[in-house]
C-alpha cells in the first residue's frame, strides 16, 4: 500500500464520526452561526440553517456550502428563535420532512450593550430572551425529541463573558450565564436517555462584531491573550463538531472554552 493510499485511509478511519442524519443550527446566517453550518455539512449532516432577518445572508451561507460541494443537503427555516411556538413549529416542521432531529446547535444572540445603572430593563429582557430563553426553548424541545429514540446531542454557545463578566454587558454576561447552568442542567435530565448537552464559550471571535472594533482596543485585548491574536469562527465550528460527534459520545454537560487562553 502506497504512503498516500495509507493516509487517505487513516484521515477515513480518524475523520469524526456522526451517528445522526440532520442538524439545526439557530442564528446561521452570519459570524459562527454560519461557520458551524459550513462544517457540519462538510462533514455531510442535512443542516438546517435558521435565520430571522436577513434572507439574503442565509442564501449566501447556503451558497457557499453548495458551492463547496453540490451534493450537500442544506435549507432555509425562518423564525423568530424567542418566539416559542415559532421554534416549536419549525423544529415539527423539520420532523414531518426528515422524520428526526439528531443534532442542534443553539447559536442565536444579540447584544445591547450599556452601563448597569444606564441599563433598561427592556434591552435587558431583550438580550435575556433572544440569548437565553430561545436556548431553554430549544433544548427543551430537542430533549423531547431525542429522548424517545435514545440519540442525540446539542451544543450550546455561550461566551466567555459569562464566565469573566464586561464591564457594560450585564445582560449579555447573564444570558450567557444562564446558558452554562442550564445546559448542565439539561445534561442530567438527558443523560439517561441517551442525549448529551454540552456547551462552548467562545473568546474575542474574528466576526462582523468584531470588525468595527479600533486598532486601540485590538491590543487591549491581545494583550490579555497567550496566543497574542483573535480566534477565527472555524475554530470554534469545528470545536462544536466534535462536541456533536461520536468522538465526543463520554462528554456531557461539560463548559470547552475556545479563548486562546484569556480565561483558563
């Protein structure tokens, strides 16, 4: 057997393995969101791309998963990811065609960022229900779900914010929070039934949110950085595949944090 034959063989046997057929990745159509569906796809899931403003943006990322390789099997499903009956009809939507859900990737989030004391209770409950709630929402209705066929697994993207706190992201600090006790929470109750919940914990992620930032706060922040630069969307996609895969089956509610070492 020649050397490439023999390690064409060995990315075969190594390549992560996934049990399921189909995934859901909420907020999809930007930043990680899109990155993670880029991936899962590569690794020839069905994903189901979720968006709720921006069309155009989801079409893009499904372009360039097909563009990658034309006999992926990706969709659009449009909803409002706080909006529980909104999320309870879209992930039915996806039984009645595909006939399970396997996997879910609960990646939505916004921000809106201020000072506490300047803080309004509704930018808080805004960020709350967006970032914590439609996670709740989510993984409830998955554990149903996957419960009743003994497999699945659901990632859940919170930020090392919830675990170093920001000055001027109370809310956004305790929606992410909130995602961390949750998820250990619903790893218990899915252990027993065969589905496992873990959570990432990005750092200071290269995205559009990032993008807009001075060249100033850039060396604040890599300056408290080991690795001296940002982390890139890929990096955290492909921390989230394996946490799907079977090559993560023993893992559950665990906290893997993707920070370059900001926050060990």
């Amino acid at each position: 057997m020649n050397s490439c034959k023999q390690y064409k063989n060995y990315i075969e046997r190594r390549s992560m393995k996934f049990s399921g057929k189909n995934v859901l990745v909420s907020g999809a159509s930007r930043g990680i969101g899109a990155e993670v569906a880029k991936v899962l796809a590569g690794f020839k899931l069905k994903v189901w791309i979720n968006y709720n403003a921006s069309e155009e943006k989801a079409m893009d990322v499904k372009r360039d998963i097909l563009n990658c390789n034309p006999q992926s099997d990706v969709e659009l499903i449009r909803f409002d990811v706080a909006d529980e009956p909104a999320f309870v009809n879209a992930i039915q939507n996806i039984i009645a065609i595909d006939g399970r859900l396997d996997y879910l990737v609960n990646n939505a989030g916004i921000t809106k960022d201020g000072f506490s004391m300047m803080m309004s209770i509704s930018d808080y409950d805004d960020v709350m229900n967006v970032n914590a709630r439609s996670c709740f929402i989510g993984s409830k209705e998955a554990l149903k779900i996957m419960a009743a066929r003994r497999f699945g697994s659901v990632v859940n993207i919170s930020s090392i914010t919830a675990e170093m706190g920001n000055a001027g992201q109370t809310n956004y600090a305790s929606s992410k929070g909130a995602i961390i006790a949750m998820t250990k929470s619903f790893a218990l109750e899915g252990a027993g039934r065969g589905v496992r919940f873990n959570v990432v914990t990005p750092g200071i992620i290269e995205t559009d949110m990032t993008s807009g930032l001075s060249d100033d706060v850039n060396k604040v922040f890599l300056q408290k950085i080991p690795l001296k630069r940002f982390g890139t969307a890929n990096e955290v996609a492909n921390v989230v595949a394996f946490l799907l895969s079977d090559f993560a089956g023993y893992m559950t509610g665990e906290v893997v944090k993707v920070n370059g070492g900001m926050y060990m």
